[in-house]
C-alpha cells in the first residue's frame, strides 16, 4: 500500500507461442535459506485486510463486525485466518516511545481487539512502516523496531504487513532484516509480510527475512491500466508471473491483496482474478465488504477447489507456458503427480482453447481425468483436451489427474 503525498479462434494447439519461464534478463533462483520458522506459511497465507475497501475509514467496530462475518460467512472455515488491520490504526507515542492506537477510533486498544479476534478462531494482523512515518502519515517503526516488536506481541499480534513509505535513503533489505530479528526477539511466531512493491526486487533476497513479499505496485480494482501509483490486475500478473521459480513454502510472491467483490470489475473478471492468484501460489487476502457481499461473490472467495489449487503443499507457483494473442495457457506442478491449467482469454469475445499432455510432461497415450474447478465437471481424456467458448476475460481452471 502506498499514498502519494497523497472471437471465437481456432482451438490453440502446436500454432501457440512457446514463451519462456522469466522475464528476459531475469536473474535464476538464489539458493533457499532457512526459514524464520518452519511452521509459519508453508501454504499461501489467507486472511482479510482493511485497506482496498475502507482505507483509512478504520476503527474497532469494523474489526470486530468483519470478525462476526468471517465467521458467519464461513471464510474462516474455508481458510481465511489473518484480519489484518492496515494503516490508519495509529495514534502516537507516548512518553516512553510506545505506540498507541488511535484513542478515537480505537478506545477499548488493540490488546483487547486482537483477544476479541482470537475469541473467534482468526489470528490477528496489523500494519506498520519501515520509514518514518507510514504512507498515511501516522508514526512508522524507523528506531523503534524492536519496541514496536515487543509492543505487537505483547498485544497478541500474528502478522504484520511493513511498508516502505517515508525510508528516504535507507537499504531495503537491512531495514526488513531488522524489523525481522527485531520479531523473532519476541519468540512470538509472527508471520512478516514485506510491502516493499518489488523496487528492491526482494524475490532476490527476502527468502529468510519474510514469509511474503510485494513484487509490485498496488492493485486497483479494474482489470487493466495505469492510475497514479495504481495498476490493474492483469497489469500485476504480468509483473508477478515470471517471478514463479523464486516462491514456494514460506516465502510467498505477493502481487498485492485481492479485488474481488470492490465492484469496479464484472463476475467473470473477478473469478479470472481469483483464478490466477491461485495458480500463482499467492496470498489470497480478501479485502471487501464481508459483512455485506452478495451471493455471487462469496461463490467465489469460498470455492473450495480454487483455495485447495492455491493451498497445494508442493507449493509450486504455475505460470504461463503458451500465449497467441490474447489467449495464455498456464500449467501447474501439484503434489501427488497431478497438474493445473489456465486457459485464459484476455480478448473482447469467447475463444476455443486446448491443450496437450505434452504440454504438461505426460505421455500422450495417458489416460487422464480433467476436472473443471469453477463448473465442477470430470471427464476422462488422453492425450489433448479442449474448452470451447471460454468466455471473455474468462478463465477455465482445470486439474489433470494421471
């Protein structure tokens, strides 16, 4: 999060474009560093953040009706375990440098608010800045990180998103290094979610500092473009998605929280949004309205099979293998021998797509089932198989079992 100062085609078969695995001139994965702790993230984390929806509109009645609703909604159930306070929350300091939260907007205190979130089976999550000040302005954690640490974990805290506003000159690298031994004095395990945007292209080095990172600009709540420090979705999974050889279990790429049911995207665009965030291997963070969705998008936060492809514990991000035009097709490795795919239509009209066993290291002669996992269909197949009328903007989202 960041302020400033603030055609139906020919089925795709052997005339598709084999594209490479990185971006050009990307560098390869470093080598894998220990993990801060090894129970922390071995799956994308999942949860609800404040921010996309109501900004700065925050206080402790929200948090708790958000609570309620996780619950009720049945998201906790699902998976959806950090509520996430973003900026906003903070008041100042008091004599002894001790940050303090709002008094207005937050008078009962986070201790209170996180045991209040605790009491509903969620973890708890809260937002502070590596610089010194936060991008909205409220005091950032700059000389104060291991006060601060010590501060969030004596309120119960489970998770903390660290942005870089106001960092001046600083190196990203050692501030979040910081933060990081600053967390682990505590010996209160708290996931530490990296809100860098992909400057200090920390997918080079964040493995062992943080269990997520942000490797691009914020997303907005449209399928493409470009507004102010803003992008589209789309426009961040082209960012994120050659980034894939450098994620797995406890070191996440982050393209930042999701957009489904903000309303300024249709349905089918919010489903190819979830869709990918899946088959990235990305946090999937909610970030609207819980207590007052409609049917249609809870569909979606709470399919079931979508969250178990994002959640596979081999923890191997998908990404685009093939691309002709406006039509993509993306594969996934997933644990048991299985694979993923994503035919994607980014163009105006419906498109015919297919793909081979070849495509995902299977012989051809293999007998297989395919299982759609928005239309909750099986059939068997060997050795290609088609999706007519992918819709625009559309997805279908298929697992491959041998």
């Amino acid at each position: 999060m960041k302020i400033v100062a603030r055609c139906c085609t020919p089925v795709l078969l052997c005339s598709l474009v084999l594209l490479s695995g990185t971006a050009a001139g990307a560098q390869s994965a470093p080598a894998p560093q220990p993990a801060i702790d090894a129970g922390l993230a071995l799956t994308p984390p999942m949860g609800w953040n404040s921010w996309n929806k109501f900004g700065c509109n925050v206080d402790e009645a929200l948090i708790r009706s958000t609570a309620d609703a996780l619950v009720a909604s049945g998201m906790r159930d699902a998976g959806y375990q950090y509520l996430v306070i973003d900026d906003c929350w903070h008041g100042q300091r008091n004599a002894h440098g001790d940050i303090q939260p709002d008094p207005q907007h937050f008078p009962s205190g986070i201790k209170a608010l996180a045991d209040y979130v605790h009491g509903k089976g969620l973890r708890f999550g809260i937002y502070s800045d590596a610089g010194t000040k936060t991008c909205a302005g409220r005091p950032g954690s700059r000389g104060y990180e291991y006060q601060d640490a010590a501060q969030y974990a004596a309120w119960g805290v489970d998770y903390l998103k660290f942005d870089w506003c106001n960092t001046g000159t600083q190196d990203a690298r050692a501030s979040y290094s910081t933060m990081r031994d600053a967390l682990n004095h505590t010996g209160r395990p708290i996931v530490f979610s990296l809100c860098e945007w992909g400057t200090a292209k920390p997918w080079l080095w964040a493995n062992g500092i943080g269990q997520l990172y942000r490797t691009t600009g914020d997303i907005t709540d449209r399928w493409e473009g470009h507004e102010q420090y803003t992008q589209g979705f789309m426009n961040i999974v082209d960012l994120n998605e050659p980034l894939w050889p450098f994620a797995g279990p406890g070191h996440w790429n982050d393209p930042d929280m999701l957009e489904v049911g903000n309303g300024g995207m249709s349905l089918e665009e919010y489903r190819t949004h979830f869709s990918l965030w899946a088959m990235m291997a990305a946090p999937l963070i909610a970030g609207n309205d819980v207590a007052h969705m409609t049917p249609e998008v809870r569909s979606i936060l709470l399919n079931r099979q979508i969250i178990a492809l994002d959640q596979d514990a081999l923890g191997m991000p998908g990404h685009r293998i093939r691309k002709l035009g406006d039509l993509e097709v993306w594969t996934r490795e997933l644990s048991g021998g299985n694979r993923a795919v994503v035919l994607l239509n980014r163009g105006a009209t419906p498109a015919d797509m297919q793909f081979t066993w070849a495509d995902l290291g299977y012989p051809d002669k293999l007998p297989a089932t395919v299982h759609d996992l928005w239309k909750n269909t099986t059939v068997t197949a060997h050795g290609s198989y088609a999706v007519p009328g992918v819709p625009s903007h559309g997805v279908a989202v298929l697992q491959i079992a041998p």
